[in-house]
C-alpha cells in the first residue's frame, strides 16, 4: 500500500540570520496583544494620537486639489525618488526655518540634505544601520523611547544610558559616561547620542536651552578617532502646550556636521500617512539614501505630495493650533485625575509635561510595574486598564533598572476616558500596595 | 588678535558601519542622474510605469469614498498595525485566489501569513535581512532583477548565478549548482532561491509551469541541514498580454512552507502609494513582522485603506484590462521598431516577451553595453536614448558577466517615443560596430 508522505513529511529546521535573532519583537506588539485580548480595556498604553482631530477635512481637501488636475495626480501616483519628493522637501526647508525663527537661507541647508522617510522611525532605523556595527555604542537618555532601544538591539549594538532630569539629559553625567568609556578603552565605540529634545518619551522631559548647545558642543569635543553624532528626535517639536517652542539641538550646530535631526508628520497631522524626514550632516546623505535604496527605494510619493499640498494650501499652521489644543484639555485632565486619585498614595509622584503625548508616573519603590508583576495582572484583568512598564525604557543591564514607573499616554482617550482610566489604575496601585 | 577657530576645524571622520559599507549605491541612481544631464533623452532604461494609464479616476473615486465617511476616514489617518491592514489583507486572500484561479478556502492561508510592505522591494530587503548572513547564499536567474541583486550585496551574502533560458531557471543547470556547492561544503550557506517567475526583469522570461513545480521539489529535496526557500517575485505577473497567466510558483508548495510569494501594486496600480505585500512560510512571519516593526513598525495605513478601497469597488480588473491593452501595444510599437532598425544589423537578436516591461537584447559580443562602453556614450550623449547595461543584471565574477546585452524599457515612453528611441539607438549601435 502506498504511503502518503506527505503527511511525514518533517520539516527542515529554518535557520534565521544573526540580525534576525537580535531582533526582538517590539513591546508594543504585546500591548497590542492585550488590548485585543481586552477589548473592554481602557488603554493608556497606546502611543496613538488623538482620533477626533485627526485632519479629514484639511486632507480631503488637499486630495481635491491633488488629484483635480491629471498631470499633477499622475506626478503623485507614479514612482518617486529614493530621497523623496523634491517639492516637498522644498517646502520642509521652509517649515524648518519657521520652527527655528529664521530664513530658509539661515539654516545652512539645501533640500540636498532632507531624506523622507516612512515616518521618523525609518529614520532612526537607517542612521542606526549605517552607523552601528555589532558591540558600538549609542548614549541615551534615561529613561528613552523604548522602540528605539529595540532598533539599537536589533543591530547588536549597545544602548548606555545617561542619567537624566526634568531638563533631559545631564551633560555631566554624559561627560562622565564618555570618560567611563575612554577609560575602559571604548570611546571608538561611541558613535551616537540619541535624545528626545521636546518632550522625551516617556519621560516628558525637555531638554534645555543650555544643554541643547552643551550637547552639541561635548559631541564635537569626544569626537576623537571618529565622529560621534547627536540623532535629535524631534517627534514632539510641534506638540508643544503652555511654554514657548525653543530652538533645536540641531539649531547649535551651525556647520552641519554634528547633528541628525528627525522629524515627522505622524504626530502633528496623520500616522496613518507614515510621512517622516530627517536632515543630515552631509557625509551621511549617501550612506543613508544608499541604505533606503536597498530597503525600499523611496517612500510614498503620493503621501509626499499630498502633505506638500496642505503645507502648500496654509493649513497646517492652523491644525497644530487646533491639536495643541485638544491635547493641552487632554494633558489637564490627566494631571487633574492623578492628583484626584493619585495624591493621597505616599510615595506616588508625576511629571508634569508641557508638550507630548505622556505623563511619566513613579510609584513607591516596591511596586513593580512589569508585565509579570501582579500590578499589570490587576490593572489589565480586573481594573481594565493598560499602561506601559516603565522599566522598558532604560537601557543598561536589567537588574539597575528602575521597575516602579509607568508611562501614561494621554493622546488617544477622550477627557472622560482618561479620567476614568486614572481611577481604575489608582484602585489596581491600591490593591497591590 | 582673536583667531575664529570655526575656520580652522578640521571634521573628525566619519566612521560607518560595515553595512553601510556593503552598500552601494544602486545603479538606478547613476541612471536617474544622467537623465537629469541630459534632459533631452530618451529613456528606454527607466523601471517606470505608463503615465497615461495611471489610475487618476479610480483614485479619486476610491479617496471619494474612504474619506467621505468620517470614520472610514479616521480609520485610515490613524496608525495602523506593523503587519497592514486586516481590510486588505483579508481582500488580498481573494485576490491571490482569484490569480490562482480557485476558492480562497483552497489557499490554505488566512490574513495572518499576510503581510503588506513599501512596494515588494521592502518584502525583498526583508527576507534578505532575516534569512543571509555575510557569506549565505542566494541562488538566482541569470541575468535577473539588478535591485535585487544590490539587496543582497548590502547584506555581504553572495548571489549566484544559474543559467536561464526562455523557460526561465534551468532545473538541471540548479540542481548542477547545488550539487556543486554541496561538493565545496557550502551547502549549509545556501538559504534561497530567487526568481521572477512571470516575466524576468530583464529578460522578459517566464518560468514554465514544469519547471514551477520542480524549483519547490529541488529546494525540498536540497533543504538537509537548513530550509532553502524559493523566493518568488511576481511584481509582473498581472502584466500579462496574450497568453494565459499561469498559476504561480507558490501554488505548488500547498504546505506552504518553501515559497514566499512577492506582489506589489506597484506596477499593476501605482507606484506612488507603495503597496506591495508578501505571502510568508510560518516560521518567517514572526522574524520578519519583527524585522519591519525595527525598521518603519508599519507601511501607510492610508494607502492600504486606499488600496483596499479600490479592491472593495470592483474596478480593479478593468484597470488590469486596460494597462495590459496599453502596455501590448507599446510592446508591439518597440518589437516592431526592432524588426525596423536592428534586423539588419549582424549578431543583434531580442527576446520576444508576453507580459512585463523589458525587451532583452543582446548585440555582437564584441559590443560592450556597460557605463564605460563607447556604446553607452554614443548612445546617451549623442543620439539621446538610454538603455540599461546587461551585465548590471548579472551575478557571479565581473570578468565572466556578459557585457554585450540592453534592456529596453517600453513601459514609459509612447510608441512613437519607442520607435524614436529604437531609431536612435540602432544609430548608435550602428557606429560603434
């Protein structure tokens, strides 16, 4: 009788690359997880933006416009260049000099210096890619944004942190953390400072006027054998509530060669439209748009120029304005329910940002905040309620990292939600204090 | 006197990473500068798609409907997941049914083995990046689809050549080369077999069905001590224009465990909203939905939505019918421009393709194509045409590449464009002779 061999047919092991098993699956995909597990769940984990201010009307007018002359949709739907559409990084340069306060011709750029990227984090992907080799070094702030730990890990190079405060990272502990490393013999492997300068995430930290110059000015100076460049990730620039916007750490570094500024629209206008840029010191324009050659040779050439049309159409200017808004109402609510439910728990204190999508809360030391820890657990099953464990935002080893602190993201729920999210967590911090 | 030390700054340099340096810069980009140069040109080189026929109308109407409701609308603007939208994925399953010619049950798939990307090169970089450390190998078409072939450069894996004929891949000649490399002790470095098995950019190939069925059993039947996988790219296969599709590569490996399927809309809708996406084995949807989620955590959620839209609408097959019409007949304008100007040059002969974009050609061996050659001079300075060079679209050793071969473009010009194009270039190729 024949056998079907088929059905033992065993499998050949598959064998990944080294870079795929330094590639861990990013946190938020377990957030995700559990929130779809939950649906009932009010989240304070996701990094979304708000739904009702999400641009329709500006973008459904700039469609009009787009795609209501022939020749100007067919520019739009065919393919792009690696680096981007050359209107709208015109326009970039523009929209650059107004957030600095300064002419287009004072920046010191051309649109030969913009790469468009899908969303900044392709950015920051790339920057990584061309700059790290497996054991280099990245500083950053203590805590960071989490998804970018993960990138530096996925390449097996090593994120060290730099202790920080409410006015972001410390320069002298980054000149200490610099001498640490000359001292063991590892200042070649240092090749980037990662920050978020406008209200970092988690943290809500901004970075002063003094230390955005002092950053710029420490880099040159430990650029010994090689070049150790800031990656400035300003995702949150324009986010910006009841202080006045400063001026970029990119700002301080008038000849180009230090600082790699990220930006993006996901924030201020659509995540969903995955339109980000960078401006580049100029050794790094060819190694990067090389780099994105490789990986998808160009971003999307429609979203470009659909975005080039609402900078184009004036618009923009006039959304923030409205978002800021929405966001600032969103923020206070937050900050009104932490100190409805939270003041009263000794050892509970926040940060109060003026910009950003996050709240930055500490629980008393014995608390753990993890996705192991009975806090989550209650928090997600029987409060829920999610947030994001503090302790994914520090790099070093996981046994000094803090583990009784949460990110609180304001951005997606309504004033209600937030309100009500914010009682329900402060009664699962109750329960397992 | 105060000396201005800005002045006399010398730059540290800069040290980039070994991937960075694996990297150059795609051929393509040397292509697009000289058409910039030489603006005048005629470019039978350019990889892009027909503007007359892009979908103006169905994108307008499409974007009619996905904004005109605001929710559907918000849906879009908002971010989406690192693995696309569940909307179009779960469209796409009866789109490849359709393709396949049976019901989307038969498949064997859900949404799940789905994936969407920038265009399918982003796919491609994926598989690359996941599978191929330095010094893996990937087998492939020879000639075959140079951006590719810089892919896998980037990764420093090696590309190899198997030899092709009208039929695509020859079977014997693969099974020659892994036994070849079984005998060296490299088979444990082979993870892939590469090849556009509807229409081979260049060559205008197509893989017959034999020879579908068979690349699934070599690669089983050679996957000992690792996984082969045959990596199909199908960018073209709804390109098809007077002969019957066949079923694809894919569709003989119902165990789904050895093809990864390669599509994009790219060429069958617009290249301006990159959308491509892939089918994946099992054990790679996790180590490549990581890998994306490192480098942009997700494509345009709008533009998936768009494309979804379009699906949803019922529009999609008449455009099909209408780019293939348009495409058929500026084959026929630059077959016929062959027959006119070359047929009488000794030693030039072309392949006669059924669908893609490419007519392959191949000149008196003593006829160099490349960058450097006299040909590629006479042809962009003086009579104002651009091809591109054939050996670009080779793997293997520089010194055994072929050198005496074009690819020819009908995808962007209009046929008089192409039959002036053809015109000149037979010029050219007449007075280097």
């Amino acid at each position: 009788m024949a056998v079907d061999s088929g059905l033992t047919h065993t499998s050949v092991p598959v064998r990944l690359s080294r870079r795929a098993e330094w590639t861990r699956k990013q946190a938020i995909g377990f957030l995700m997880q559990q929130a779809v597990e939950n649906p009932g769940v009010i989240s304070l984990a996701a990094g979304l933006v708000d739904r009702d201010s999400l641009p329709v009307e500006e973008t459904r007018s700039a469609v009009e416009v787009l795609l209501g002359d022939d020749e100007r949709a067919r520019d739009a739907l065919q393919y792009g260049t690696t680096a981007g559409a050359e209107r709208l990084r015109s326009l970039l340069v523009e929209h650059l000099a107004n957030l600095e306060g300064c002419c287009p011709t004072e920046l010191g750029i051309d649109t030969n210096s913009l790469i468009l990227t899908n969303g900044s984090q392709q950015l920051l992907s790339l920057v990584g890619q061309v700059l790290l080799n497996p054991g280099d070094i990245c500083l950053v702030a203590s805590p960071t944004y989490f998804v970018f730990l993960g990138t530096v890990q996925g390449l097996d190079a090593r994120s060290v942190p730099v202790a920080t405060d409410e006015d972001g990272m410390q320069m002298d502990a980054l000149e200490k953390e610099l001498q640490r490393l000359q001292d063991a013999g590892e200042l070649e492997r240092v090749k980037l400072i990662y920050l978020v300068s406008d209200y970092e995430n988690p943290s809500g930290f901004r970075l002063s006027s003094e230390r955005r110059a002092a950053v710029v000015e420490i880099a040159r100076r430990w650029s010994k054998r090689q070049r150790i460049f800031v990656l400035e990730d300003a995702a949150y620039r324009e986010l910006c509530y009841d202080v006045p916007r400063l001026p970029s750490v990119w700002s301080f570094d008038p000849s180009c060669e230090t600082v790699i500024l990220a930006q993006t629209f996901s924030k201020s206008f659509s995540p969903g439209l995955r339109v980000g840029y960078g401006v580049l010191p100029k050794e790094l324009i060819e190694p990067i748009c090389d780099r994105k050659g490789n990986e998808d040779f160009g971003s999307s050439n429609f979203n470009q120029h659909l975005i080039a049309t609402v900078l184009g159409q004036g618009r923009y200017a006039e959304h923030i304005r409205l978002i800021c808004n929405s966001y600032r109402i969103k923020r206070d609510a937050m900050l009104a329910a932490a100190d409805r439910y939270f003041a009263d728990i000794p050892g509970v204190n926040w940060v109060h940002p003026h910009g950003g999508l996050y709240v930055w809360m500490t629980l008393p030391i014995s608390v753990e905040t993890g996705f192991e820890s009975p806090l989550f657990e209650r928090a997600t099953k029987t409060e829920q309620v999610m947030y994001v464990p503090g302790e994914l935002c520090y790099a070093g080893p996981a046994e000094e990292r803090p583990r009784h602190q949460m990110r609180l993201s304001f951005g997606v729920q309504s004033p209600s939600g937030i309100e009500q999210g914010m009682q329900r967590l402060a009664r699962a911090v109750r329960a397992v204090i």
